[in-house]
C-alpha cells in the first residue's frame, strides 16, 4: 500500500510519525519551508529549519527510524497531481486551505481513490477527520489563516493527528473508514 500525505505542516508531519508502522510506503508533498515558528505545533526539529517540509521529515524518518519514504517539495497543482497521486492507494488531505483541498477530492473522486481529510475549526475549538465521501471543503475564514501557530492549539492537534493516524491504520488494517470529531474534551465517531 502507498499512502500520500498531502501537506506536512502540524496535522500531517505529527500524523505521519504515528503512521510509521504501517507496513506501506509513505510519500509526502509540501512545497512549504520549516521556519522557527514550526517548531512548536509541528514534528520538525531545530535542524530542519530552512528546509523543505516533506524533504526535511523524510530525513527525519529516515535519520531517527530508519524509515525510507519519499518527499516532493513542490507545490500540488492541477498540472502535476496525476504525476504524483496516480500510484497511490490512499490519499490523505492535512492541507490547510480550501483550495487545495478541492483540487485533491476532485483528482480523487475522478480516479476512485481513498481519501481522508483532517482539519482543525480556525478558532482552535475542534478539528475533524472525514472520509471523502461525508466531506465538503469549506472556506477559511481569512485567506491564508493560520489555525496551528503559536502552540494555543497543541493539545488539538496532538489528538487530531492521532485520531487521524488511527484511521489512516484501520483503513490499512481492514478498510474501515470512520470519522471522528474532536475536541480537547473527547474523540467521537460521527
């Protein structure tokens, strides 16, 4: 199995680490640098800074846990998603816009593809994670809205990343397909 994590900033770069046992291959897309104020919210250390985010966590899995995954630093775009989606078996969305989301079901849904999507509310008070088939992109409130700075949210995003983990493995496992909301109060299958 072949798993796409589109977008490797705090959702995706934590849910990936927890995805490491998988036994499938791990590919990455994030065409986004590590800055200093990444640190907090996502899993990059002090060294990755200046890097590309899917190039530096793929040195990070391979470095620490001697896992081999691939990285593309690049932005994913209507001319390139088929390039880069074609071979996998599942997709997953930790993008944090609405656009790229679209663009990601659209190629999904077009090529029968699995898809999960994770996501955190822009202000901090609950995240979700949904399969493609219950899940409808809504816009952020402000274009380029930071929702994981600062560290206000971490306890958010650790269990949203973890609850998206946990599906992303019981869809490897069996094919199961749950969604959940959550919330700093409790996980619920929706």
């Amino acid at each position: 199995m072949r798993i796409l994590f589109c977008g490797v900033g705090a959702i995706g770069s934590n849910a990936v680490l927890l995805c490491r046992n998988l036994a499938a291959e791990l590919a990455l897309v994030d065409f986004d640098r590590v800055e200093s104020k990444n640190l907090l919210a996502q899993a990059y250390v002090k060294q990755s800074v200046g890097k590309n985010k899917a190039e530096a966590l793929r040195l990070q899995l391979l470095n620490f846990h001697g896992l081999k995954a691939e990285a593309f630093g690049v932005r994913l775009t209507a001319e390139n998603i088929a390039q880069l989606a074609a071979s996998a078996d599942l997709l997953v969305d930790a993008f944090d816009n609405q656009a790229s989301r679209l663009l990601l079901q659209t190629f999904a849904r077009a090529q029968g593809k699995a898809l999960v999507h994770a996501g955190v509310a822009g202000d901090g008070t609950f995240g979700i994670v949904r399969w493609d088939e219950r899940f409808v992109p809504d816009a952020e409130d402000v274009a380029g809205q930071a929702t994981c700075e600062g560290g206000a949210h971490l306890p958010l995003i650790g269990q949203l990343s973890a609850t998206l983990a946990r599906a992303i493995q019981d869809f490897v496992r069996d094919g199961t397909k749950r969604d959940a909301m959550v919330s700093l109060t409790s996980v619920m299958a929706t």
